[in-house]
C-alpha cells in the first residue's frame, strides 16, 4: 500500500482517509462519524456524483496501463514500483485541510479569500489552516469546491 499527501504533513501528525465508500454499499448508519471536527462531513460514504467523477478518474487511468499491469491473478504479491513519485499533482477532485493540530498560517494582510486554486495552493505548502485576521476568518479546507471556515 502506498500513501501519498496532497499537503505538508508534520511529524506525529495523526494521518487520517477517505475510503469512498459508495453509498449503497452496507447499512445506512454503519459509516457515520461523530467526531466534531470542522472538515468532517459526518460519513464515510461518498456523495453519488463524486462516485461518477472517481470511476471516470479511475477508468482513464486504467486505459493508461499496460495489459500486463492490469492483469495479476488473486491474491498475487504486487511487485515493487520501478519508480516512486517525487511530486503529486493537486486535483481538486480530492478535499484538501490544513492541520488542525499545528498553529494556523496566518495571512493578516488580505481582505479577500484567494480563489480556490489559490487556497489549495496555500493549503498543500503550509499543510496548516488559514487565519485572514484581516477579514476574521480561518479556512480549515477545502470539501467539494467549497470553503470550510470557522471565525476568528
């Protein structure tokens, strides 16, 4: 299994996943999360219309392989990458937040929240959350190409 990070991630830092569990998959309250946390969207399933953008994602990425790659027989001992990548493209299909255990950047001087791709930006590199004392508010993330914030 190989774990790969879209941000900076700090040492003792609790790592946590999103399994994409499809929504028709097993019983309705099984995956819920009661956790608190302000990047938490209360469920491991993954919303219906993200399931279609993954199995897409998914799809072109097979067309891709080899058919030697493709096929290994069950219970087959995948063999090592010949590689391992340095560098991992942003895609904004995944949700991206800052460490909530570190302290936030802060960004005292902008009155406006950057465009998103900004804000992934400022999220991969500090891998923390965003204070804008300016404007009072700290964005947590970023969950389906919306702004999780809380008040300053």
């Amino acid at each position: 299994m190989l774990f790969a990070t879209l941000r900076r991630i700090f040492p003792g830092e609790e790592l946590t996943m999103n399994y994409l569990i499809d929504p028709s998959f097993g019983e309705r309250n099984y995956f819920v999360c009661h956790c608190g946390s302000p990047v938490c969207n209360g469920t491991q399933y993954i919303h219906p219309n993200k399931i279609v953008q993954f199995e897409k994602m998914f799809a072109e990425s097979a067309s891709r392989q080899s058919d030697e790659e493709k096929h290994l027989p069950f219970g087959a001992t995948l063999p090592p990458l010949k590689t391992y990548p340095t560098h991992f493209t942003d895609d904004p299909f995944y949700d991206l937040f800052g460490s909530s255990s570190h302290a936030p950047t802060i960004l005292p001087h902008d009155t406006t929240v950057p465009s998103l791709h900004a804000l992934r930006k400022l999220l991969r590199e500090s891998g923390t959350h965003l204070a804008f004392s300016a404007i009072k508010i700290t964005v947590c993330g970023i969950m389906d190409d919306l702004i999780i914030s809380t008040s300053i």
